[in-house]
C-alpha cells in the first residue's frame, strides 16, 4: 500500500504521531490511512474473538479517529495529505487478520 500509515489509539502520543503523520504525508504528497483497533476479547487459544456487537464498536471508533483527523488537520493550519483515509477494525491491536502491506 503506498503513502503512510499511522495507528491511533486516543492517547496523546498517538495524537503526536498522527500530527507527524500528517504533515509528512503533505509533504511528501502521499496518501495518508489512518488506523484504529477495537480490541476484542481473547479466547481460549489467545486468539480474538470477535462478536457481532464488536462491529458497531468499531464504528463508533472509526468516527472518533475521523474526528481527531479533522481536529489535528485544522489545529495545523497548513495543506493535508492528498487524500486521508480512516480505517477501524476489530481484533487484537497486534496481531488484526488482514492488515498486512495488501490490506
């Protein structure tokens, strides 16, 4: 996947990386994919286990990553990335199936 990736939590780090992330892809003129995990339950053989009440959680997660995206692209008040996109997934933040280079 070309441009950058950045992983936010709702931490105040996680904010400075997304702030870093930002501006390096406005600089660089690449896309920018902005990534949060709902983090699901464990089960027996430590592997997620995810529900289907997990999904509208990591709806409600995706809306807040969009908004702290919106919130830090107006704090910098400079030109974006070319194009931003907002991903949530459920899983475990280490180990979500699928977010590999080709997700």
């Amino acid at each position: 996947m070309p441009g950058i990736i950045v992983g936010i939590d709702g931490s105040g780090h996680s904010r400075r990386a997304l702030q870093w992330a930002v501006r390096e892809a406005a600089i660089r003129h690449a896309p920018l994919t902005v990534l949060t995990v709902h983090q699901v339950v464990v089960g027996r053989w430590g592997r997620a286990v995810v529900y289907l009440e997990d999904y509208p959680l990591a709806e409600c997660n995706r809306r807040a990553a969009e908004q702290e995206v919106d919130d830090v692209l107006a704090g910098l008040g400079e030109s974006g990335p070319e194009s931003v996109m907002v991903k949530a997934v459920s899983g475990g933040p280490v180990g979500v199936p699928g977010l590999s280079p080709g997700w």
